[in-house]
C-alpha cells in the first residue's frame, strides 16, 4: 500500500519483552490518525527484563510484526529504557542552547553514575522563555552499548531507526495527548508490562524521577501456576480476562503489594519536597493494567486514585485500524507504540 511508504507515516515500534507491537500513524491531515496496529508474540525469554537475549529470534519476530502491519517503508522510531537510562532534572546557569550543551557533559559527570566514555547524552530546556538567573534542564543520560544492541537489532532485521526515543518520554508524549489531565500536579504513570513494570513521576508534565520493577503479567502467570496449580493457559487467562477470580485475588495481594512498595519508596522524596507534594494520582497501562482487581488493590492501598490509561481517547483511529483485535482489550497496551508513532520524522 502507498499510504505507508508516505514520509508522513509513522511506524512506532515497541519491542516489548511478551509482545512486539506496531503501531502507525498517518500525520499528512490535520490531526494524526492511527491506520495501523499489530501486535505479535515473542518467544518466552528472547529478551529478559530488556535485554536482548536472542537477537536473531527478535531480529525475526520484528520483521513478522512489521510485514503483518503491511509496512513498507524500513524508517521506525523505537526506543530504549531501563536503568541503564537515567533522566534526571537538574538547574544550571541560565545560557543559550549551544552552550547549554558545552556544560551537559560537565554536569552529568555530577549527577550520572556511569562512566561519561561511555554515554550517549541529550538535555531539553524545560523554561526556555524563563528570566531567572538559572533555568531547568532535564538530562537524559544512556548507555551506548543500550542504544547499540537496539540499532543492531533493528539493522539486523533490514530497519532503520530514524529516532530512537527514551521509553518514558514517548509513554509521556502519548499520555499528553490522550490524558491531559495527567499533567497536572503531582502524578504517576505506570506502565505495567511482561516482564517489567516502569514507574514515571511527573509534576505538572515534567518527570521527576523513573523506576523499574522486575515485576510484570510473567509473574503473576507463573505465581498462578505455581500457587494456585493452575495451567500455563488458564493463568494467562485469569490475567488478561475481564473477571476477578479468588485465585487471581491472593496473587495480587502478593505482587500487588510489591508494585505498591516500589511505588512508596519512589514516590518517598517526595516528602521531602519544598512543595510538599504527595501522588495526586496514578494511571496505568500495559498487560499489567488488565489484570482483573489489580487497579482497585493499588488505590485500596495507596489511598490514591488509580486510573487505567487508554491511548486512544483523543486520538482518531481509521476503520479497520486494528484489524481484528479487539479495541479494550488491546488499547491500554498501545501507550508506548502510539507515544512512538505520534513523533513525526522529519
Ligand atoms: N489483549 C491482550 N493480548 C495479549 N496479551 C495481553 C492482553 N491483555 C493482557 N495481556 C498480557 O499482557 C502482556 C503483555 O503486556 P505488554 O505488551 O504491556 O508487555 P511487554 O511490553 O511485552 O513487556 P515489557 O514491557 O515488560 O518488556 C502479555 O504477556 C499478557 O500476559
Ligand atoms: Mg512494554
């Protein structure tokens, strides 16, 4: 179809660790419109909690994705997270870009842990038109290897990344987009995958701070296995089915509570904080936001509201854009592909 190979598509592609998903998005008219969604499973541990263990099996179930999405075009704008990306908001001198840049490498050997040979470095101005003697810099700090083993993958599969993105700017761009609400005052986004969960803190749209947690739909599926005897298949459907279940119940009570300590003791600086601030709200999305009762355990015991995310609220979808997957199942876990697809490649 010549409608893909247009420069005004999009193709945001999430590798995740359960499911490769493609989403595209057309932004020749007015608004962006989504044409496109595919989702294909990968094989269990190809990648572990990020990384890449089987480039080749990857390399392949890309390729799947992209030919099931009918892609043409090789240009795709994914990206890297994890903890070997370090985004942090820090306050310098107030200077112009160009030399805002100069002073990046100097201020990220202060505030990143990891050796600065060995980093790709980036910064955005947060208060450009601000006057005060100093301005508000987020700085985003990646391994090289991190960044490396993606783009290798990607040429491996005959792709060519035009933007490789942070996982969590993307998250934010879609949430921006579909959930304004999610700007303001003091929130927390929760993307809840496979294999991992990410936490991201935001105050008024600006992150604070990310985490990960070695928590995902994996261990929910396999502590029902194991705890409650059940099947590899009936685990997975008690985790993506609509209904709460007394099995599901005890698992949730146990991981639930992990996902909410690690919530806590992210979210506990906050205390400290001239402003004060305690978490408004938290939205999730990702496999994990389906997980039937999982939500109402996090607000219970949180006390805070916790709402699931749907990155098609505000944006327009084309007939048959999601071919025959079915819209509330699969939407909370297009956040990230949809975050990726509404960048537009120059
Ligand atoms: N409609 C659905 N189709 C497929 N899987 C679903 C669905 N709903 C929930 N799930 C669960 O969600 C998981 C995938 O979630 P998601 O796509 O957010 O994870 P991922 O991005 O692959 O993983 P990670 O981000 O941890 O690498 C599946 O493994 C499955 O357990
Ligand atoms: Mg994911």
């Amino acid at each position: 179809m010549a409608l893909f190979g247009r420069n005004k598509t999009t193709v945001g592609l999430d590798i995740g660790s359960g499911l490769i998903k493609v989403a595209v998005i057309d932004h020749s008219k007015r608004e962006p419109e989504l044409v496109r969604v595919t989702v294909t499973p990968l094989l269990a541990d190809a990648i572990v909690e990020g990384e890449v263990m089987d480039p080749g099996i990857v390399a392949e179930a890309i390729q799947t994705a992209l030919a099931s999405a009918e892609v043409k075009s090789k240009d795709v704008v994914t990206a890297v997270g994890g903890r070997d990306v370090i985004i942090k908001k820090i306050q310098i001198e107030r200077v112009k870009e160009q030399q805002a840049r100069e002073l990046m490498r100097w201020e990220a050997e202060q505030h990143v842990p990891f050796d600065m040979e060995s980093v790709e470095l980036d910064f955005q101005i947060l208060d450009p038109d601000g006057s005060g003697p100093e301005m508000n810099v987020l700085l985003v700090a990646a391994k090289r290897e991190l960044v490396e083993s993606k783009v290798r993958v990607l040429t491996d599969a005959g792709l060519d990344p035009v933007i490789v993105d942070v996982e969590s700017f993307a998250l934010h761009n879609a949430f921006e987009v579909n959930h304004p609400d999610a700007m303001r005052g003091v929130v927390g986004l929760l993307n809840i995958g496979h294999d991992v969960t990410n936490i991201n803190i935001l105050d008024d749209g600006v992150p604070l701070l990310t985490r990960d947690l070695t928590v995902g739909t994996r261990r929910f599926r396999e502590d029902l296995q194991r705890e409650r005897g059940l099947s590899a298949d009936d685990a997975q459907q008690l985790v993506q089915g609509f209904d709460r279940s007394p099995h599901l119940e005890s698992v949730i009570e146990t991981r639930g509570e992990e996902i909410a300590v690690g919530i806590e003791r992210a979210t506990a600086f906050l205390e400290q904080n001239s402003r004060g601030g305690h978490v408004r709200a938290i939205y999730t999305c990702g496999g994990g936001s389906r997980i039937p009762g999982l939500n109402e355990m996090l607000a219970n015991r949180l006390r805070v509201t916790v709402q699931q995310a749907n990155p098609l609220a505000n944006l327009k979808v084309r007939d048959g854009a999601l071919a025959s997957l079915v819209t509330d199942e699969i939407a909370p876990l297009l956040m990230l592909p949809i975050g990726l697809a509404l960048r537009q490649v120059a």
